[in-house]
C-alpha cells in the first residue's frame, strides 16, 4: 500500500431488495437479482446456487412460467440474508478512527475464534441448492 502512487476507494452498491424478479418465463439470477457487498464472499457463491437450483427445479416443472414462482420463493430469503449479512460485515470493518481500528483489531480476531464454529457458518457453508429447491 505505502508504495502505491494512487489510492482509490470505491463506494460498495449491493440489492437488497429486489421487487421482482422473475416475468412470465424470465427470470433474474445472480448480481442482477441480489448484488452482494464482497464482504459477504458470497456473490459469486450465491450465482452458482441459483444455477444449480433453476437447473434442478426445471428438470421437474417444465413449463418455466410454473417454476420460476418457487424458484423466487425458496432462494429470495436466503439471498436477502445473505445481502443483510455482508451489509453487518462491512460496517464494522468500516471504522473511522484510528481508536475504532484499534479496537477492532483487538476485538474481532477473539469474537471469530469464540462465536464463528462450523455450525454458526452451516446456514452458508452446508445448504446444497439442488436439495432444497
Ligand atoms: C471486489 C469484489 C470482490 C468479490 N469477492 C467475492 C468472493 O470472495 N466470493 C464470492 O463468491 N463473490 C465475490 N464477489 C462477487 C462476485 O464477483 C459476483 O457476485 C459475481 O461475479 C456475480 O456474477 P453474475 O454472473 O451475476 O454477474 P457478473 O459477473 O457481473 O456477470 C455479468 C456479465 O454480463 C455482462 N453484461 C452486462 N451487460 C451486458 C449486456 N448488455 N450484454 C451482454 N453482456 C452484458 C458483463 O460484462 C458480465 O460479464 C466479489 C465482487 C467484487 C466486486
């Protein structure tokens, strides 16, 4: 960083809420329905499910305008979450002071070693897309 010319920082934009995302057989999947903060690692994770999920629920309904209505239903929640989930990431890596920094830095490595278990993670890490849709 110290040797860097030029630093720039970009504001981060993610959907929190999508109103619509599906239009007789059309359908959103992806950034276009649910942008996600990088701080949630998740964007590209969370593309990959919708896939996987569009593709298995298709093989069993068909017809898209019947499907995509479930589709919307059971990935909606779960994207929104994780959108909320990232917008919490970023606020406290976000501080503004060199004192909130320090604390962070103090704080943060100790509450991830205490409170962040395989099961806290299991609602990212352990949902199998083509299982639940
Ligand atoms: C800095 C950063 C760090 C990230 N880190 C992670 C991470 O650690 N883990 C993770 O899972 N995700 C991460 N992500 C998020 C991830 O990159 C995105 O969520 C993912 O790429 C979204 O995929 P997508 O296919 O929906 O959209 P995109 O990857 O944006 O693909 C859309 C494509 O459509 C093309 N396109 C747009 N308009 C048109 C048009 N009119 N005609 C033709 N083509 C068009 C674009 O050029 C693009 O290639 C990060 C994102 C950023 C910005």
């Amino acid at each position: 960083v110290r040797c860097t010319a030029e630093l720039r920082a970009y504001p981060i934009h993610d959907l929190a809420h999508v109103p619509c995302w599906h239009n007789g057989p059309e359908v959103l999947i992806g950034d276009a329905a649910h942008a996600t903060s990088p701080s949630s690692g998740q964007g590209a994770a969370l593309v990959l499910e919708d896939a996987i999920g569009l593709a298995a629920l298709i093989a069993r309904h068909p017809d898209p305008v019947n499907a995509l209505p479930h589709f919307v239903a059971h990935r909606r929640p779960r994207a929104e979450r994780i959108v909320e989930e990232g917008q919490k990431r970023g606020r406290y890596k976000a501080t503004r002071s060199a004192l909130e920094r320090w604390v962070r830095d103090l704080v943060v490595p100790v509450m991830l070693r205490r409170f962040v278990t395989h099961q806290s993670m299991d609602w990212i890490y352990g949902y199998r897309a083509a299982d639940v849709i």
